[in-house]
C-alpha cells in the first residue's frame, strides 16, 4: 500500500491540473510559453501518474478498471468484479 502522502500529492496534481488547463490551452494556442513557464509545474497534465484507486500502487495499474494488476487478481478471484472469471483450458 502506497504512503498517503504520495497519493495526497497525486491528488493535488490532478486539482491543479484540472484548475490550469483551460488558462493553459490558452496560453499554448497563442504560443505565450513565457506565461506557461509562471504556472506551477504540477499544472502540467505529464506530470501525473495512473495510480491503484484502493491501494495508490503506481505500477502495474490497468487504465480500464482503475486498479492494479495485483487487486484485480484479488477481487477476480473474489467474484467482486462481474464478468471476469478465471481462465481454465
């Protein structure tokens, strides 16, 4: 499990992302790369990184459920996520 702090700074990336993306595509459509260098650098949409919603892992993560490959496992197995099941052949 991920230490709370890294995924409260990976919160406030996506706040601040969400906050300066209009005044953003703005400044870049006019070619201002002086304005864009004044907003924060964790403004920028390349700095956030997909992280597990339940445990916060960084790696390993599966963009179409949200989660990693390491709790998707558990709650497959678990039946808690429909129309997966274990392949057998």
């Amino acid at each position: 499990m991920a230490r709370e702090s890294l995924k409260a700074r990976e919160r406030k990336r996506e706040s601040l992302v969400a906050k300066y993306a209009k005044k953003r595509a703005l400044l870049k459509a006019a070619g201002d790369f002086a304005g864009l260098d004044k907003l924060p650098k964790n403004s920028s949409a390349v700095r956030l990184h997909n992280r597990c919603k339940l445990t916060g892992r960084p790696k390993g993560y599966m963009r179409k459920f949200g989660i990693n490959r390491v709790t998707f496992r558990e709650m497959a197995s678990a039946g808690k996520i429909p129309g997966i099941t274990k392949s057998s052949w």
